[in-house]
C-alpha cells in the first residue's frame, strides 16, 4: 500500500498547474497529487523493490538461500508477547472471531493464500492503511496495488471515485530472471485503457497457470512481445534489472536492459529514481538519471514508505523482527529499512528531488495517460455454450422442459394422473422461465445445472437443494436440486 501526503487545506506550496505532492509506497504503488486547472488528480506509482523470503519445509530461507528457523517457532523461545499474540489469535480462531486489526488480518489471510514468495512482502512491506489514510496531510485518501494480482482493484476503485480521486490500476509484478531463478526481478505495470487492463490479466492468468517458481507466479519477459499497448511500465529502482546492473557496476548491461524495455514499452517506459537513506540511494539515483539522458528515457521519482511518521519506525523494525524470527537487540539481524521511509509531506518530497523537478513532473503525465474506465454493478457470466442459432432464453426454456417431463414420469407413473397435474406444472414453469429471463440468468442457471449434473454424474455428492434455490420448479427440472416445489408449496418468489 502507498500512502500519499496530499495538499492539506490552505496550505500553498507551488502554484497551478505545477507538482503539488508526491506519495509514497507501502506495498507497490505510489501516489501522486497534481493541481491542475483547479482539479486534484492522483496517480499510482511503483516502490521499493525487496528480495522476498522463501518458504521451504516451515523454514524460512532468505534470499541468500541460508535457512532459518520457523519464525514463529524462534519466536515463541524468545518472546513471551509472540507467544501471547499467537494464543489470542488461537483463542478468537476458536470463538469465530477474526477481528485482528486490519493489517494483521491481511498478513494472516495472505500469508496463507498468496505464493510463498510474497509472504514478507504481504506481512511487513505494508505500511498501517488506517494511519495513512488519516495523516494529518492526507486531504484525500491513498490507496494501494497487490502484488502479482489484482484483487483489491474493484475496492480501490470504488473508495477513490467516491473521494474524487483519479484512480490508476496497476499491479506490482515478478519477472523471471532464467540465470538466477530464486532472484526474479520486480516492474510495476499501470493500465492506461481496458485493453491494457485485459492483457495484464492475461499475463497474471498464464504467469499462474504456466510459470510458478517456488509459488511464485511470474511474468516472463519474451510474453511483451505479443503486445504492450495499453500498458506503462516502471523499472522498479533496486529491484528491477536494470537498478541490479547498476549497482553492480555493468553499465552496459543496464542499457541494454532498459533498450530492451523501451522497446517493448515504446513511449511507455519510465526509470524509477528514490531517496529514501539506503546507502545505494544517491548513487542509484544518479546513475539512472545518467542512464535515462543517454537513451532518452523519462524518469520517475518515487518513495517507499513503510509507516505513517517517523517515530514510528522502531515499531515497524520490531514487526519486521517478529515476522522474520529475529529479536531487535540482534546486531547481526539484516536491517533493510530506514527511519526515512515514512509518509513523506509534499514539500519534504519536493525537497528530496528538488535538482530533479522532471522526475517529479513526470508523475502527472502517467497520471492523465491512465484512464481506465470500469463499469461497475453489473454481472458478467462465461458465455454457456448452446447449439447453432439457439439463444440461451430458447435453450433454457428446451432444457427445462425436457427435465420437466423427466421429472414428471418419475412424479406420476400413472399417464392420467400426469396429464391431470401437468397444466400445474406447466403454467409454474412457464412462470418461472419468465422471471429467469427477465432478470438476466438464463445463463446463470444453465452453467449452475451444467457443473450439477457433472457432479451428480461422476460420484461428487451433492445435496437435494438448500435456500431459496430449493423454491424453483426449473432449477428441479434442470437436475439443480432434488425436492418438487409444488409437491412441498415452495415460493419461487423468495429467490
């Protein structure tokens, strides 16, 4: 998550049309406030970038690949408060009760869902959303991106509308690197379009589906090549390739790097640029300031926030510790972040890249290339396939009155007594299909009596029907559920 110190009210910094604020990183994007003609926009940008810890066996294995410890396991021999916070979360598990603070929650339900590479990145890269989203600079709220997924866009989406907010959908992204494979590389990918919405959702499908390391779902470089329009990309400062060139002195290397993103990314690439008191910071920065003038590159400033203020910082060091298994007084345990990664005011970021005011400005270009536009509040269901020329109102309207018929010769064997009950039947599910139409779910309920009957018919059990579902005639005919609804006077009304 990134938190972004907006303009507070009355508070005149730069004049219109100029850089008003700069937000900082959390997760995987950043934040940007821009006043231009008397509007406020705001634009998600990439962060710090981290090696990732590795789960093998419950050990955790860092990025050097030396193994330590389970963390809790470490923890609970050293610390008494571990060991009490780990029995709280046991005793509400027990109760029901889930009600950890929001960032725990996330830590937790990530931690056991997402890839085992994104477990330090979920548990301790996070900054605490509540107080971000209420500093004393934040007129209007930030917002944050996940990693190599995009869950929270449509939440995202929805809070920064409704606050006037311009919001930029993006997703923070491994590459896989086939010389060392256990150190993918990180971009971040922003959608200008809903074209580039739909292929970074097919990147992350296949990344899924075809190209998990360690559970790690990553992009491979050679898929850009199919087409990028639609998408910007940012080069992930330390933890992109070409930052990793950089740092280790192959200034050839990087620039082919960055040629080979320019061109997959034409007029779309940026270089990320921060300051945020890491020892590689300054250098970094001006190498890729150096770089970005010799290819014609534009560069972006961003910074990695990790919590709110600045007192604040060893509290987040001590939930590093007990994420990773370490005590604080330890003065062999890494120490990756600084007291300067907190949630920065405008002018404090103003200040930091005062000799480098494009990289500030360039913030606002990718924040008015991005306009993706979602609808929301409608359904959108898989296309069921039906026969030639057949629509899904005609076909669900067959399939119902074939199972009807099924249903009926099983109900009353005897023929008289069928074609007595018949009109009964007939006129409900008339009635039914009516309604079904009207509402849209015709295909809803084919797909739903597609997989049922599947079950049914390769020994997955199912139940006869349960709720409101249970109420209708043609979910019956359909083989949806067991139980005839006029048989036991169901309402069809109360689905």
């Amino acid at each position: 998550m990134c938190g972004l110190p907006l303009l507070a009210k009355g508070e005149p910094v730069l004049p219109t049309g100029s850089i008003l604020a700069v937000a900082l990183e959390t997760d995987s994007i950043l934040l940007l406030e821009h006043a231009h003609a008397g509007t406020t926009v705001c634009v998600a940008l990439p962060v710090r970038q981290r090696k990732p810890l590795q789960i093998d066996a419950g050990r955790w294995i860092d990025a050097g690949g030396r193994r330590r410890l389970n963390s809790s396991r470490r923890f609970r021999r050293r610390s008494s408060f571990g060991a009490a916070r780990h029995s709280r979360r046991r005793s509400r598990r027990r109760r029901g009760d889930c009600r950890t603070t929001g960032d725990e929650h996330r830590a937790e339900h990530r931690g056991r869902k997402n890839t085992a590479g994104e477990i330090e990145f979920q548990q301790i890269g996070r900054a605490n959303r509540s107080k971000i989203l209420h500093h004393e600079h934040a007129q209007l709220r930030p917002s944050a991106s996940d990693l190599a997924n995009v869950f929270g866009m449509v939440k995202f989406y929805k809070a920064a509308r409704a606050r006037g907010i311009k919001p930029i959908i993006g997703c923070d992204v491994w590459i896989s690197h086939d010389a060392e494979r256990d150190a993918p590389h990180r971009v971040l990918l922003l959608c200008q379009s809903r074209e580039g919405f739909l292929r970074i959702a097919d990147w992350l499908t296949r990344a899924y589906r075809t190209n998990q390391h360690r559970g790690r779902a990553e992009l491979r470089r050679e898929w850009f090549s199919e087409g990028t329009a639609g998408v910007i990309a940012l080069s992930g400062f330390a933890g992109g390739d070409i930052g990793h060139a950089l740092l280790q002195g192959n200034a050839r290397g990087a620039q082919g790097a960055a040629s080979t993103w320019a061109s997959l990314f034409p007029e779309r690439f940026y270089l990320e640029v921060q300051r945020a008191g890491h020892a590689e910071d300054d250098a970094l920065t001006a190498a890729m300031v150096r770089l970005g003038a010799e290819l014609a590159l534009p560069v972006v400033a961003t910074h990695p926030v990790q919590f709110a203020t600045r007192d604040e910082f060893r509290a987040h060091e001590a939930r590093v510790c007990i994420s990773e298994g370490y005590v604080l007084a330890d003065p062999r345990r890494p120490k990756r972040f600084t007291p300067a990664q907190y949630f920065l005011t405008q002018a404090e970021m103003a200040k930091a890249f005062a000799d480098l005011p494009d990289a500030l400005a360039n913030s606002v270009a990718i924040a008015q290339r991005c306009n993706l536009t979602i609808p929301l509040g409608k359904n959108y269901l898989p296309a069921f396939p039906t026969p030639d020329g057949v629509s899904l109102e005609e076909h669900l309207r067959s399939e119902a009155q074939a199972g009807l018929e099924r249903r009926l010769v099983m109900l009353y064997p005897n023929a008289a007594e069928r074609e007595s009950r018949r009109p009964e039947y007939a006129a409900r599910l008339e009635f039914e299909a009516k309604t079904i139409i009207q509402m849209g779910y015709a295909g809803y309920f084919l797909i739903v009596a597609d997989f049922i009957n599947w079950a049914k018919k390769n020994g997955v059990p199912v139940g006869p029907g349960r709720g409101s579902g249970a109420g209708s005639l043609i979910a019956y005919s359909l083989g949806i559920t067991d139980l005839d609804p006029l048989r036991y006077t169901l309402l069809f009304e109360r689905f």
